[in-house]
C-alpha cells in the first residue's frame, strides 16, 4: 500500500481526545465509513490480497467488523459471520471469554457459522490491545475454522495486539498505523 493512499486514510479518520476516558485518544472511523472514496479504498485494499483466493467466510467482530466485513464478503462472493457479545444471537451458539483492558467479557457465533477447514478472514476496524481480535480466533479455530488472516483498518501497534495474533500464527493486515493509544 502506498504512502500517499495511507495518509488519505488516516486524514479520513477522526480524533476524538479524552474518550472514553482522559489521556485517550479514540480513533473514530464513521468519518471515514461516511467518505465514499475512503470506504471504497479501505474496502479495496482489505479485498484485494485476497481476490482470486477461496476465502469461504469472513468473519466480522461486533459492531464495526460487520460493516468492513459484510463489504469484503460481498466483494470475495463469501459467506459472513457475525462474531457478537453474549446473548445477542438467536440460535444454539459456541461462547469464548476473552481479556479486556479491565476485564473479562465474552463472544460468541452460531454453532453452525462454520465448517471445519473452512478458509477464514477476521475484520474489524482497529486492533489495540488484541484481546477481542484474540478471542475471535480462538473461537474460529475452536470451530475448526482454517484462518487466512485478521484485516483491521486501523492499527494502535503500541498496545501489542498484533503481537498476540501472530504468537497465534495469524497474519495480520492493517492499512493504518497510530502511535500512541
């Protein structure tokens, strides 16, 4: 990905200081879902590693990762799995608990989303500290899920969450890196 496509991202992303907690800096991407251009490039540049690929499903995490993921799905003619917090789905599910920066909460996904040995793509929008990206692949790989790759839009690589997906042997794609949190 080039510099200057970058740059264009990050300018389409905004800043919010001090939320949802003093000394934050809260990467919001509604600017950049609501920029056509922007979507459309980030959208493009999360596909294209893997057109020409057989990718069964993407897998999107709650709430962002199924707006990204839906587009890339529909993009890679996939299915799509909506990864959600406990409670939120309707049918016979499979639940893992994972680490937040204050916490424990948990995740889960249909039963039936998956299919051992199917090819696997993970989308959100940001990868901090890793610990929901985490549990989304352990849940995966649980299920039997083979996964190609965890794609986020934005990376915070302070926070080491790319760290504890690859220790995971998950490669990590990322269009645009924030220093700082």
């Amino acid at each position: 990905m080039t510099s200057s496509l970058q740059s264009e991202l990050a300018a389409a992303i905004r800043t919010i200081e001090n939320y949802p907690k003093p000394g934050i800096l809260f990467r919001d991407i509604t600017t950049l879902l609501g920029n056509p251009r922007a979507f459309r490039r980030s959208i493009d540049e999360l596909v294209h590693p893997y057109a020409g690929t057989k990718i069964d499903k993407v897998a999107g995490i709650e709430a962002r990762g199924f707006i990204l993921g839906g587009a890339v799905a529909h993009q890679l003619s996939s299915g799509f799995v909506p990864i959600r917090k406990k409670g939120k789905l309707p049918h016979d599910t499979v639940r893992i608990a994972y680490s937040l920066e204050y916490g424990v909460d948990e995740m889960e996904m249909h039963r039936d989303a998956i299919t051992p040995g199917e090819k696997v793509i993970v989308i959100d929008d940001l990868i901090a500290t890793g610990g929901t990206a985490e549990g989304a692949c352990k849940l995966l790989k649980q299920m039997g899920a083979d996964i190609v790759a965890a794609c986020f839009v934005i990376d915070l690589p302070d926070l080491g969450g790319r760290k504890k997906l690859e220790a995971l042997g998950v490669e990590v794609r990322t269009l645009v890196e924030f220093s700082g949190h």
